[in-house]
C-alpha cells in the first residue's frame, strides 16, 4: 500500500521533532558516504534546538506527513535556493523526498524564479541527478573539525503561466 504524503507549512511547535528527524536522517543515511566522525559533526547541528528552529523560521519550511506520521522537511530560502531537504529513514525511498522537492519548485517557480540551488550531500546528489539537477561545482563545509564535501547543483524551472494582471 503506497503512503498517503501530506504536506503543511512548519510550526515552530514542530521544532524539536524536526530536529530529531534531522539528526536521525544525517545519522543514518549520511554514513554511506560520509564517515562516522564526519556525521557527528553534522547531525550536532541540530543540538541546539532553539538555534536549529531559528534556523528553519528563517525559511519557508515544510513538512511532509506520511500517513499521518511527520516523515520529512525541506525548506526555501528566499525564491531559489532549495535548503534542508531530509527524510526520516523509516520513509526513506517512499516519494517523501519527491513530494517535498516537487512543492519547493513549484513555489520556487511561482516566485519567479528562473532556476533552483541545492547544496547537495554525497548521499543526495543522485536524487537531485535524477531529478535534473545539474552539478556546478563541488564545495567544503567545515563543521568543527571535519570537512565535509557537497556540490552545488541547478535546475532550470518552468516559466509560470497563468493569468496576466
């Protein structure tokens, strides 16, 4: 039986289940492709929860609920500039991740905007890929004491149409 994906604005109430969400996404799915010290680093970005919610109220974040049960987020910053898209691994490959990148272009493209960024993890550069994301180049972030690469990817939106005002 296929999920039945839902998706709403986020609340700052969500925040701390969020968080959790993010660190069980980077925790688990992260370490194909990153090492286990490289993880660390990256999940303790949501250890503080005030600074993490600051963060997700800075953008126009979303949740996607599958069968009722908080399953991911993903948010836009300012009209093309795709940011935090995470799954939780219990519904990793089950279309949470397409229906939320599919809402962000859309607004994106709504916007106005003529193409959409990501900073892709090594384990999310083949979703954006098949998605038609194209790398542009590849980038270091450095989280305490680790380095860990993304690439930097674009994909060209559809002109809206629709009525003229």
């Amino acid at each position: 039986m296929a999920d039945t994906i839902a998706l709403r604005p986020a609340l700052p109430a969500d925040a701390p289940a969020l968080a959790a969400l993010f660190r069980a996404s980077v925790e688990t799915l992260g370490v194909e492709d990153y090492s286990q010290a490289q993880v660390e680093a990256w999940s303790a970005l949501a250890d503080d929860e005030a600074a993490f919610a600051q963060k997700l109220a800075e953008k126009l974040t979303i949740v996607a609920l599958a069968n009722g049960a908080l399953a991911g987020f993903a948010a836009l910053k300012g009209t093309d500039a795709l940011d935090m898209l995470y799954v939780h691994p219990n519904f990793a490959r089950r279309g949470v991740a397409t229906a939320l990148c599919d809402a962000l272009e859309k607004l994106s493209s709504a916007r106005h905007a003529k193409k959409l960024t990501v900073d892709a993890s090594d384990s999310a550069e083949p979703f954006f890929a098949r998605r038609g994301y194209v790398a542009q180049q590849r980038n270091m972030v450095f989280l305490g004491d680790e380095v860990l690469g993304n690439t930097t990817m674009t994909k060209d939106l559809p002109a809206m149409t629709g009525p003229t005002q």
